[in-house]
C-alpha cells in the first residue's frame, strides 16, 4: 500500500459517495446515465467474486463490499426509487457497443483461461469504457451540475492516481500488469478532455455547459 | 500464476 493507491481508493469511495449523496439529496438522478451505473455495477460483481475465494486484508474486503453495495445501491435509486427523475430520453449510448468487444477482449487477452481470470479482466477492460454512457449523455444534453463534475472528477482521478500508483510498485516492488496498465491508461486518457472543462470552468465557479 | 499478484488492489 502506497500513497497513491490509497488516495486513489478514496478518491473512489469519495466519487460513489458524492453521486450517491447527489441522488439521495435531491431526490432525484437527472442528468446521470443510469447505465454507467449498471455497467460499474458489473464490474464490480464480476471483479470481486474473489471475495469468495480468497482473502487479503480487512481492507480489501471492507472496501470491496462497500463499493458493491453502493453500486446496486446506485442502480437502484435510478431505476426504482427516483425512476420517474431518471433522464432515459437522453441515456441512449448503445451499451452492446462496449460490452460485445469487452467480452471478446477479455476472452482472447488474458492473464489465464479461466472463468475467475476471465471475469476479472473483463471487469478491468469493462471499468476502463463503463464511463461512456454518462460523457454522452453530457455531450448530448450539453451541460452537468455542478455537483456531477464533481463526481466525474473523483472517478477519474482515482484511476489516474492508480497510474502513479502502478509506476511505484513497478520500481519499489517489481510489480507490472500489462492488462491492468493498458486499461488504467485508456480509461484516464477518457476523462481528459473532462478534467480540462473541469478545471478551466467548474473550479473557476462556472457551469459546466458544451458550446452547441 | 500469472496476473495474480494485482488482486490485491480494488
């Protein structure tokens, strides 16, 4: 455990908090794409079945249930407590588009051919896309409250931690996995055009709003 | 085993 593994999991748990939170607050989920929500719901799932089959910290555990129980959590407030604010009009990415090639991915670029490892790097190719859904849903209506950057931001900023990260224990521990390097840096390189608005307007105390 | 050893990350 370094510095930037930790911040990134709590940049993590900060980003699910401030979306569940947002809903929670407002009672209502516009402008957030439900199914983001699901894929991440997915992802964790598919992740962290391990959980079942092995055992590595209080940590690991805590924080694994913790991230499973807020997705669903998530999921559920969009699609059944605050269905009626639920924005689907607008949700319209087509998610087979990222599954159907995650799911080859994932079968054919694997550490090993077996079920456990296949789901896990499935979730790992999946998590690097899963964002997708809601940058179109903010590409398509042209803005998001403030308090979604807030969340996006979060969220990207724990993979981009999880980067440094992964540099450290390549020098301090001789660590490196190629799968989990390569979609960390998809999966960031995604919030990059977003981390700009953020900074140059949302920090600035402006809306986020798209020229049209 | 390979790829094992990142499952102790989230």
């Amino acid at each position: 455990m370094n510095i930037f593994r930790l911040t990134g999991d709590l940049s993590h748990l900060a980003a699910i908090i401030i979306l569940l939170l947002k809903i929670w607050k407002t009672r209502s989920c516009a402008g957030i794409s439900g199914k983001s929500q699901i894929l991440f719901a997915l992802v964790f799932t598919t992740r962290y079945l391990d959980l079942f089959s092995s055992f590595i910290s209080l940590y690991n555990t805590v924080m694994k249930v913790i991230y499973i129980m807020c997705a669903y959590a998530t999921v559920y407030l969009i699609y059944g407590k605050f269905k009626a604010t639920y924005d689907g009009n607008h949700d319209t990415f087509r998610v087979e588009f990222l599954l159907i090639p995650v799911v080859l991915l994932a079968v054919l670029i694997n550490h090993a051919f077996a079920p456990m490892e296949i789901l896990w790097t499935f979730s790992i190719y999946l998590e690097s896309v899963a964002i997708l859904p809601q940058l179109f849903m903010i590409s398509k209506t042209g803005e998001a409250e403030t308090i979604t950057t807030h969340y996006l931001f979060f969220l990207g900023l724990y993979r981009t931690l999880y980067l440094f990260n992964w540099i450290w224990r390549f020098y301090f521990e001789g660590f490196f996995d190629l799968i989990a390097v390569v979609a960390g840096l998809v999966q960031t390189i995604l919030y990059c055009d977003f981390f700009y608005l953020y900074i140059t307007k949302v920090l600035k105390g402006k809306k986020l709003s798209l020229p049209a | 085993r390979p790829g094992s050893c990142q499952k102790d990350e989230l």
